[in-house]
C-alpha cells in the first residue's frame, strides 16, 4: 500500500465517521425537539388545570358568601317572628288579666 492509497482508506474511514456523527446528531436533535414539543403540550395542560381550579376556587367563595348571607338573614327573620310572637304573647297575657 503506498501513500495515496492510505489517504485515500483514511479519507473513506473519516467520511464514514462523519456521516455517522450528523446522523448521530440529527437523531439526538429530532429526540430534542419531540421532548421539546412534549413539554410545551405539558405546560400547556397545567396552564389550562391552573386555571380550573382558579375557576372553582372563585365559585366554592361566591357559593360560599352567598350561602352565608342566606343563613343571616333567614336568622334575622326568624329572631324578628320570634320577636314579634313574644310581643304579642305578652299582649294577650295583659289583656287577659
């Protein structure tokens, strides 16, 4: 084997070498870009779930307030008919007499 030979058996080998580095690459390259994509679908779905139970969380503290109103004034009325049952309790007990 003389010199040109050995270059050119050299030039083959690191040819070889290289097609197999840019192969090597482009696949970690599409591997990254699917993890990539996959993240991005990811956050995308804890966006829309954050956003849920901000939703629900608003609502249990509107439904909640409201709830509470209700049950105040239903208690108001009712000490009031109490109120104004025992006024009139004791009117009849005064006139009776």
């Amino acid at each position: 084997m003389d010199n040109v030979e050995i270059k050119e058996l050299l030039e083959a080998k690191l040819s070889g070498f290289k097609a197999e580095i840019r192969a090597g690459n482009d696949m970690q390259t599409y591997k990254l870009d699917r993890l990539i994509e996959y993240q991005e679908k990811q956050n995308k779905r804890v966006s829309k779930l954050e956003d849920k139970v901000h939703k629900n969380t608003n609502w249990r503290i509107k439904i909640t307030t409201a709830g509470t109103v209700i049950i105040g004034i239903i208690s108001f009325v009712l000490v009031k008919f109490g109120s104004i049952l025992n006024t009139i309790k004791e009117m009849l007990k005064t006139d009776l007499k």
